[in-house]
C-alpha cells in the first residue's frame, strides 16, 4: 500500500516528458511545413517566371524574323515604291539579279536532272488518234520534203473535256377526281418545279465548285452558269 503513490508520482512524471517530447515535435513538424509551402511558393513563382521568360522569347524570335523579312523586301517583292526602299536595296537587288544570271548560263530551261516531274501522263488508250500533215520542207535547209523518206514519228497528245448541253421536260399528268372534279397533277422530281426551268445537279454542282473552291464570286458564277446553258457553242444531244 506505502508503494502506490510513488508509482503515480512516476506515472505522471512519464506522461509530462511524453507531452514535452510530442510538443516539441509539432513544433518540429510545423516549422518544417512552413519551410516546404515557402520553397513550393518560390519554385512555382520561378517556374512562372521561366514560363514568362519563354514567351517573351518566342515573341522576340517572331519580332526579329518579321523585321528581317521586311528588310530583305525591296520594291520588286512588296507595295513600297522604290523612292521609300532602305540604303543599299537596289545595291543587293542588282547584285542578286547578277548572281542569278551568271547561274542560270549553266542551267538548261525546265526541270533539272534528277527532278520528278508533275505534269500530265500520257494515256496509254486515248479515246481518238489523229495523224498531222507532214512537214513540206526541211526545219533545217528549208529543202523541200516530197518523196522524202519517213521516219519514226512522235507524238503530242491534248486532254479536253466535251460540253453536252442536255434539257429534259417533263410531262407531269393530271387526273381529275370523281367525287369532286378536281384535277392533281403528278410531282416533278426533285430540282424542278411545275411551271418553271431550272439548272439540273451538274451545273449548280459545277458553280458551288467555282464558287467555294475556285474561289469564283457568286455573281461571275452565276454568270457563267448561264453562259454554259445557253451558250450556242454548247452541242445538244441528239441535235
């Protein structure tokens, strides 16, 4: 019985140092906390900043290259008259027109060696073959060339398109009703109209093309659509 107030005297000896020990802890964890939200603040402030730093960069790289495409603009290339180009533009642009003279004595006109070409191919099985009037004389002494032997010929060919103008009436028949006499008449296909003319699919196909992808305004479109259904160059079928 003598020992228990000793041992609760312990007891709470113990438990005081545990809450020291926890206090300086949390004060240990919170000094720490702080220190990481202050270096987490700096580090996303630098990287805002190398963010900042980037696009300024970039916008100086797209000022220079701008600047530098206006200075090499003279008034051959550009709306500015010759009185207003800078010192020295007609110095360079007398010397780059040297340079590409001398250049163009060794280079022989049209694609180079080595070059792919992008021009048209030759049909293998084209639609009519026609042959030319020989020469009447020669392309080199001017002799004449009756009787002259033949030789292997060559050949040009030329892609064209043929233009058939083409009008279909339609007959749309009525049929009077019994019950109340009145006439209904049958419905014109779709894109003509009782009463009326109209332009078929392939014409107003023909201006929504020139107009959106040939860049054509609206009313030279028009015009030529009309031109093309009227035009008495354009063969009938069946005329």
């Amino acid at each position: 019985m003598s020992d228990e107030p000793g041992v609760a005297g312990e007891q709470g000896d113990l438990v005081s140092r545990l809450r020291a020990v926890i206090g300086a802890k949390d004060e240990q964890i919170a000094v720490l906390t702080a220190s990481l939200e202050a270096a987490l603040a700096r580090l996303g402030a630098a990287a805002a900043e190398a963010a900042a730093s980037r696009e300024r960069e970039r916008r100086l790289e797209l000022r220079v290259a701008e600047l530098e495409r206006r200075l090499s603009m003279d008034s051959t290339d550009s709306g500015t008259p010759s009185s207003r180009e800078r010192i020295g533009a007609k110095e360079a642009r007398r010397a780059r027109q040297q340079s590409e003279r001398e250049r163009s004595k060794d280079r022989r006109r049209g694609g180079q060696p080595g070059h792919q070409g992008k021009g048209l191919k030759r049909d293998p099985d084209p639609d009519e073959r026609k042959t030319a009037d020989p020469p009447a004389e020669c392309r080199s002494c001017k002799a004449g060339l009756d009787g002259a032997d033949a030789a292997e010929p060559r050949w040009a060919q030329v892609i064209d398109a043929e233009i058939i103008r083409k009008v279909t009436e339609w007959l749309l028949p009525g049929l009077a009703c019994r019950c109340c006499g009145t006439v209904t008449f049958a419905e014109p296909p779709p894109g003509a109209h009782q009463g009326s003319v109209s332009y078929g699919p392939v014409l107003n196909a023909a201006a929504v093309l020139l107009a959106c992808y040939g860049n054509v305004p609206p009313e030279r479109a028009a015009r030529g659509h009309r031109h093309a259904a009227r035009h008495p160059g354009v063969r009938r079928v069946g005329r």
